[in-house]
C-alpha cells in the first residue's frame, strides 16, 4: 500500500533513504546514462549544474508517486530535465511542462537546445516546453500540480508569487532548488521560503542531509558521478498535515565574508580575522567543491587587507587548485576574477601558476584559435563579395 501525498512520511529522511533501496539498480543504470549527457553538455558548453543526490530523489519521487502533471519552472539548458523525463518515461503516464524564461540561449531557440540534451533514450513526447514568463504562462496549464520543481529566480519577490500561485495548486510534492545546506543560501529568496515554512510550520527535508546519510551508510557507493556538488534544496509536500519547529541554521558562508568585509573596513582587525577563521573552516568541512573558488579568493583577499600575507596566500592556492577541477563554463570565469586579485595584490608567483594553469587547458587553445579564425574568416568573405 503507498504512502500518502499527505503524510510526513512523504518527504521524511528515512523514507527517502528507503528509496534508494528499491530503486537502486535503475539509478545505477541512470547514473551511467547522464554521466554520458552530462559529458557531452559540457563539451557543448551547455552548464548541467544539480547535485547528483539531487537528481536521484526527484527521480526516485516521480517513479514512485506517479504524478500526471509536473511544473519544471526554468529547465535552463536541460539537465534537471533529463531527470524528470527519464522517471517519466519508466512510468505509465504523466507529463512535465517546463518554463523558460529565455526564448534563445546562445543564439539558438531554447526548446531546441533542452530537447537536443536530452538523452535519447527519453520519451519526449512527455516533454512540453513553454517559452516566456513562468507567471504569464503557468496560467495556461490547468489542473493540480502533482509535482513541482523550482530553480529559477532567487529572490523574494519570484518566492513570494510562486508561494501564493503555485503552492496552493500542488497536491504532491515540492522540490525548492538553492535554499539551505547546514546554512541558509544568501538568497532573498531562502529567507522568504524558510520564513514562510516557519510561519506556517511546515515539515521538510534537506537534500543536504539526505546525501550526507547517504555517504555514511554506503547508499550510493559506486554510482557514476556527473555534477559533485552538495544539494542546497529542499522537499516537502502539499497539503501538509505535520507541523514542527524549523532547525536553527547557521549564517550562510556569503554572510559572514559580507560581515569580515565590514570588519575589516572598520578596522575591527580581530573581529575579522575571527570571522575569515570561521569561513575558512565552513568551505573545507561543509561547503561544496564548488564554490570553493569563489569562497577562498574572497578570504585571500580580506587576509590580505589584514596584513596575513601567508594566510592570504594559502587561500589564493586553494581558489587556484580548485578552480583547476571546474568545468570549463565556470573555470573561465573564477580564474579572471582570481587572476584579478593576484595582480591587484601582486601574488607574481600565483600569477604566473595561474597563467600556466590557463595554458594548460585545451579549451584555451580552442577559443584562441576560433578567435582568430573568426575575423578572418569575415574579412575574406567581405573582400570575396567586394570582387
């Protein structure tokens, strides 16, 4: 006998856990499958950002609840797609409409690029795309929301319309992209939802959590790996029927690094330092690879402010490390802004480990060679037409 849509159960950790058990060899089978997808996105420079575990529950909820209507609110490029179509393509019937805001993403229609990145193995006739705003359009697809996945805007004002639109249209399940790990996400729009949940005494779960159980009890040992990131959603189901107080979380890293800068500005020397001690021990014990990057070249350069050149250092190294790991859409990016801040700080050494890390990718050579072909490849058409 299922569980129903409206008890705790629904979305609690340890029947999430029980998931994995009876799905296993078919999320095996679709780790291999996306890790293919997922290779080929990114040589496409197509961005297939969601965490793996993710992925797996939204999954592992859609083959198991059998929901016939899905929201998909901002698919992006496809990737959280794949997830949803190949549980819907195991299933009997059901359909997901996603919104996209974005009626071309590099210069090509956006229906065109989600349905090209999709695994060919999908039924895609359970896919329907809507180009435009998801609150002009979402209007248009009558009925009960029996599933719905939100990752799109990330501020208080797109929480505050989908919580009054869209909520009261779900029966089923919810699943909020970018709100908590063991800290809140710094979004506007993780406040708004966590207060609202608060208000409300509204039940959920952290996928966070989910895969740091998974982890400790082996639930996932050898699946194919295709984004490594920590999840920052969370799930629950409408209509609740179980209320309980909301965990205490901890300020987000992005917080504190905005308090050590007010510090630090401030002169409040050992406050700051105290602060960037914190972040610093946060990014390596909890915070996912990812953001890595971003976290220790912000912290570099406010040890710098400080006058903790070593410290400053250290932190300008693992920015550079980790960005080596990145794929090639945020690789380009961390190290020009990570570059910047050596240069700024006149790190000569890290400057030139960055260069040569650069160098060292055959993307480079790739857009420095298409970037001299370009041009000419336009002025000899243009003196071809003149004669």
């Amino acid at each position: 006998m299922g569980i129903s849509l409206n008890d705790k159960a629904t979305m609690d950790l340890s029947y999430l856990l029980s998931l994995y058990n009876k799905y296993d060899g078919e999320l095996r089978k679709l780790a291999r499958l996306l890790r293919i997808q997922y290779h080929k996105m990114q040589r496409l420079n197509y961005r297939a950002r969601l965490a793996d575990v993710e992925g797996e529950v939204m999954y592992m909820l859609i083959r198991e609840k059998r929901p016939e209507l899905i929201f998909e609110i901002s698919p992006n490029y496809g990737w959280s797609t794949n997830y949803i179509l190949s549980a819907l393509t195991a299933n009997p019937k059901g359909v997901v409409h996603s919104f996209e805001i974005l009626p071309k993403i590099n210069g090509k229609p956006t229906e065109q690029i989600i349905r090209q990145n999709q695994h060919p193995l999908w039924d895609q006739e359970r896919l329907i795309v809507h180009i435009g705003d998801a609150r002009d359009m979402t209007p248009k697809v009558e009925g009960k929301i029996d599933f719905l996945f939100l990752d799109s805007c990330h501020e208080d004002w797109f929480a505050n319309w989908y919580i009054n639109s869209l909520f009261p249209r779900v029966e089923g399940t919810i699943l909020i992209h970018d709100i908590a790990q063991e800290h809140v996400n710094s979004s506007s729009e993780a406040r708004y939802v966590l207060n609202w949940l608060r208000q409300h005494k509204i039940a959920f779960t952290s996928l966070y959590l989910v895969g740091v159980e998974c982890d400790s009890k082996g639930k996932r040992r050898g699946y194919a790996e295709r984004c490594l990131m920590r999840s920052w959603a969370i799930g629950l189901s409408l209509p609740s029927t179980s209320t309980y107080e909301l965990p205490a979380f901890t300020e987000s890293v992005w917080s504190l690094l905005q308090q050590a800068e007010t510090a630090a500005s401030r002169r409040e020397l050992e406050t700051a330092e105290s602060l960037l001690n914190e972040i610093t021990q946060m990014a390596m014990n909890n915070l996912s690879p990812d953001y890595w990057p971003t976290t220790f070249k912000k912290a570099g350069s406010l040890f710098e402010q400080l006058g903790e050149k070593e410290e400053a250092s250290r932190c300008f190294k693992r920015a550079l490390g980790s960005s080596f790991f990145m794929p090639d859409l945020d690789y380009k990016s961390n190290l020009f802004y990570l570059l910047t801040a050596l240069l700024k700080h006149r790190k000569w050494q890290l400057v030139l480990m960055t260069l040569l890390l650069i160098l060292s990718r055959p993307s480079f050579w790739f857009r420095l060679i298409m970037y001299i072909y370009r041009p000419t490849k336009n002025r000899l058409a243009r003196l071809v037409r003149r004669i």
